[in-house]
C-alpha cells in the first residue's frame, strides 16, 4: 500500500511513500534488538563520526531537502532552512558532548 505525499498549497502529488505493514514493523523491530549489541560496543568516536556524516549530507543536501519541506509541510522555505539549520545544530551539541559523563 502507498501514502501520497500532497502539497499543501497545489494540492500536488510530491511523492508516494510505502505503508508499513505490521509484519514489517516487527520485523524492524528484530532487527533493531539484534544489531543492540554490537552498537553497544561501538566506541563513542565511531558513533561521533557516523553522526558527523549525517551532519555533511544535511549541509550537503540542505536546499534540497528544505524545498522538499516546504512542498510537503507547507512552511516558508526560509523556515524550512532554518528547521535543517537546527538539527546541525543539535548535532554539533551531541558530538560535542558525547564523551561527557552524564554524572557529572
């Protein structure tokens, strides 16, 4: 099964996206608890720089995906920059304080 994406303001198709079945979630589900453990034991440097990656292709990709915003949701484009800008920013705080110990 298929969910339209539709433009708020021409009531255009932006895309069609699959409809998990829930078999499907379970499945992911599994997946996830299985994969638990070895993401466990990867060091805080490792995760860092998988992170680090998002933040390039968001930065890479920002126009992109803050038109895609725009057609989907409706927003201000400069609105939807600014959404993109804040999950670099909210990157940039977890890499930067990913060695903290939360006891402290």
């Amino acid at each position: 099964m298929k969910l339209q994406s539709i433009n708020p303001h021409d009531q255009s198709i932006v895309g069609d996206l699959d409809v998990s079945t829930p078999k499907d979630i379970e499945s992911a589900v599994l997946r996830a608890k299985d994969v638990l453990g070895e993401w466990r034991e990867t060091a805080v440097e490792q995760r860092c720089e998988y992170v680090e990656k998002l933040k390039g292709l968001l930065l890479d990709n920002k126009e992109k995906l803050a038109k895609l915003i725009t057609m989907e949701m409706g927003k201000p484009l400069e609105q939807s920059r600014s959404e993109i800008d804040s999950e670099v920013e909210f990157i940039d705080f977890v890499s930067s304080n990913s060695n903290r110990n939360p006891l402290e």
